[in-house]
C-alpha cells in the first residue's frame, strides 16, 4: 500500500557518507519535531533526476527556508558513494540539500514506492516523488506517473502544495 497524507514516515535506516567512511541515518531520529521535505529520484546521475528535479530543489531552497522548512532531504536506491558523488557533481551539497542513500531499498519498499524498469537497467528503484513530513507525519505527498516525468514532484510543485 501505497504511503499517503496522514501517515506516518516508516521506520528506516538511510546511509550517508561522512567523514569517516559511511554512516547510519535513522529516519525517525531525523524527522522527529522537525518540518523536512523529503524527495526521492530514480536514480543519481539520470537524466531527469540530474536536468530537472535536483535543480528544481536547490533553485527553490530559500524559498522553503521562508516556509519553515528545517531540512530538504534526496532519497535514492543508489549507495552512499554514489549519493556523495552527485550530491557534490550538481551543487546539492553545497546548497546544504542532504543526500541519504536508501541502499537497500527499504523506506522505499515500505513506502510503497518501489517499481523495476528492466530494460533502463533500473530494478527496485523509487517511484519520483516529494513529500513534506512535520514531526514524522506526512502532510503532502506528490508522486509522479512516469519516473521519467517531473511536474508535480519539483520543488516549485511542493511549494505551492505547502
């Protein structure tokens, strides 16, 4: 079943590279008492993560700091090098977005969200979407049709929902 408004976020551990090699985020423990937004991509480095959705967050940051939101968070089923890599290639990191990997795509598939595009090569991958979450509850959830597609999941879309 698919997550929706009202529920809340599920128990999960995401990965991040530090600066001591990788390390265990847990979801509740950074969500808790916080307002974050929280988008996932099929895939660091793809075309439409990488020309329109990524782009569409850092362009809006300081419009959701106005909105008092505490953190906006990229999700993708890639590994914690990967995630590091492409947080640095598109200026993610350094426009202070947090880039977490969903290695083992666990919040994923207990988001619902998981789906395979073989002949891509992309296989228990995320649907595209982009939420807010207030205190680990989700308040709006937009996900798109097509992973290739970025309309209702940019950051200019979750605004105006907020």
């Amino acid at each position: 079943m698919r997550i929706s408004v009202g529920d809340r976020l599920p128990a999960a551990t995401l990965v991040k590279l530090g600066e001591t090699g990788p390390e265990q985020v847990d979801l509740a423990g950074l969500t808790a008492g916080r307002n974050v937004v929280i988008f996932a991509v099929p895939g660091a480095f793809t075309p439409t993560c990488s020309s329109s959705h990524m782009p569409s967050f850092i362009r809006s940051k300081a419009a959701f700091d106005a909105k008092g939101v505490e953190e906006i968070i990229c999700v993708s089923v890639n590994d914690p090098f990967v995630m590091k890599a492409w947080g640095e290639a598109t200026g993610a990191a350094a426009a202070g977005i947090t880039l977490l990997a969903d290695a083992e795509g666990a919040m994923t598939k207990a988001m619902g969200l998981s789906f395979d595009a073989p002949p891509a090569g992309l296989i228990g991958r995320s649907h595209r979407y982009a939420l807010q979450a207030v205190d680990g509850e989700v308040r709006v959830i937009q996900i798109e049709d097509s992973p290739g597609a970025c309309t209702v999941s940019g950051g200019e879309a979750l605004l105006e929902a907020i």
